[in-house]
C-alpha cells in the first residue's frame, strides 16, 4: 500500500498508512496479555508442585523467554511510525501539487477527486481488516466440524470479489455494480453478529485467548466498511461529472521531460506532476 500510495501520489493512503500503524501499536500490545493468557494455563501453585516449562509462569518458562520480544514489538513499530508521519509530512505538499496537475484548479473536481481517494483507500483497508478478523476465526478459534467455519469460509471470497466489483465500479463509474455493491456492503453488515459470539457464555469460553484482538479487528472492520458505504454513497453522486478520465488516467508512472533546448543547452527535465500532459517547445533566449 505504501508502493502503491507513493506511485499514485496518494497523500490521504498516506494518512490511512499513519492510523494503520497506530493500530499495530495497540494490537501489538494486546498480544501481550494475550500470548500470556495462552501460555499460562495452570496456576502458581499448581507451577509450585510441579512445574511445566510451556503452561507455567516463571523463570525458565516459554512465557518468559517470548515476553521481551513481545514488549519490543510495539515499540519498534512506534519508532517507524515516527519516520513514517515525517516522511508524510515532506511529501504533503509535493502529492497536493501532483493533484493540481490531475484535475486542475477547479475546487470542485479536487474534491471529487479526494473523495474518490478516499474511497478506494477505505476499500483496500476493508481489505486487510476483513482477512484479518477471517483468518484469525478459521486458524485459532472455529472447528472445522462447524456450521461458523463453513459460514466464514463462503464469506470469504464473496467480500472479497464485492471489494474488487466496487473498485473497479467506482473508477469506471459502472453504475449497476456501483449499486450491487453499495447493497452488498450494507448485507454484510449482518456478519456483526460475530462480536455478540465472542461474550456469549455458550461461546465465551472459545474465545478466549484472542476476544480482544477479534473484538478491535472486528468493530475497526465494520466501521470501515460502513464509512465506505458512505463514501461509497458521495462517488456515486459525482458519476458522470467528468471525472472519470481523471481517475482513469491519474498520473503517469515516468516522469515527463521537456523537449532538448539549442546548443544553449536551455532544455531541464522535469518532474513527473505533470500527469502526461503534453508540453510546449520552450523558447531559447541566446
């Protein structure tokens, strides 16, 4: 996503990158707690008579060998995400520039554009929270004897063609897939029953040692998939404005130069902002 941000010039991916990673810190940290809950499985005195290196708490155990890599984890990240948002912030203006070249001056089609940014940030996002919370569910909690884990395993490449569908729809202004998936997206929303399963007390027990990130990964995926629904909702309303070459053609992956100049020498390359725009011949001053 960072590739691909950078290669669009994608300031608001840039920002979704930013609170991605402040996700990861706090998931991180969870894992913490979690990985004990895990581990630990008899208690002090239980470790006292007779001591298990994998299910015990204490010097020598599994627990305690993996404990500082997990306490070094979110603080690894927190130092990238630092690099992260300065990076962000010297590049700002550079991609408000490259958006300029794209759509022009016209205060209207730059927000357009923006929200369809916006859009197509969320639906990549919804990507990875949806496969997040599945995966999670199918390897270390669901059996596989279960109706839940043939449920989820259908689940999977539904959401998933419906988050493609959407893309391409929202690019192409395609407006019968637009609607499909804007009606599919609230379909999905069905799927919150998840989050009442994992504090069930019939269900509360299989939970266990994953409810907190499940719970975060849970409600972050469907937020997202709601707020893009509403996105979804605002690109739909500028179908048809003359946006759509734009988004087609954004900007051009090579950089544009200027013709040569004389033996003057006059002729500088310059930047790729400028969406493959054709240039005029520049005048030589001897």
């Amino acid at each position: 996503m960072a590739f691909d941000a950078l290669r669009m010039r994608n300031v608001i991916q840039l920002i979704g990158i930013l609170l991605f990673h402040l996700a990861l810190i706090v998931f991180s940290a969870l894992q913490v707690r979690q990985t004990r809950t895990a581990l630990v499985k008899f208690s002090d005195a239980d470790c006292a008579e007779s001591f298990d290196e994998v299910n015990c708490d204490g010097p020598g155990s599994l627990w305690r060998r993996v404990e500082p890599y997990l306490i070094v984890t979110p603080c690894v990240i927190a130092a990238s995400w630092l690099s992260i948002l300065f990076c962000t912030k010297q590049l700002y203006e550079e991609f408000g520039w490259a958006i300029f070249h794209v759509v022009g001056a016209n205060p209207k089609m730059k927000t357009m554009y923006q929200w369809y940014q916006i859009m197509i940030c969320f639906l990549k996002f919804d990507f990875f929270f949806f496969t997040g919370v599945t995966m999670q569910l199918l390897i270390v909690v669901l059996s596989r004897n279960s109706a839940e884990f043939a449920i989820t395993i259908i689940a999977i490449p539904i959401v998933l063609i419906l988050l493609g569908l959407c893309g391409v729809a929202v690019q192409r202004e395609i407006k019968w897939i637009m609607t499909i998936s804007l009606v599919m997206m609230l379909a999905a929303e069905s799927y919150f029953y998840k989050l009442v399963r994992f504090y069930e007390p019939a269900s509360r027990a299989q939970y266990a040692t994953t409810r907190a990130t499940l719970t975060i990964f849970t409600i972050v995926a469907f937020l997202l998939l709601f707020a893009t629904f509403a996105v979804g909702l605002r690109c739909f309303a500028d179908f048809e404005k003359g946006l759509m070459e734009s988004k087609v053609h954004a900007l051009s992956d090579k950089p544009n130069y200027l013709p040569s100049g004389d033996s003057a020498g006059m002729g500088q390359p310059q930047g790729s902002y400028l969406g493959g725009s054709a240039l005029g011949q520049r005048i030589s001053i001897e």
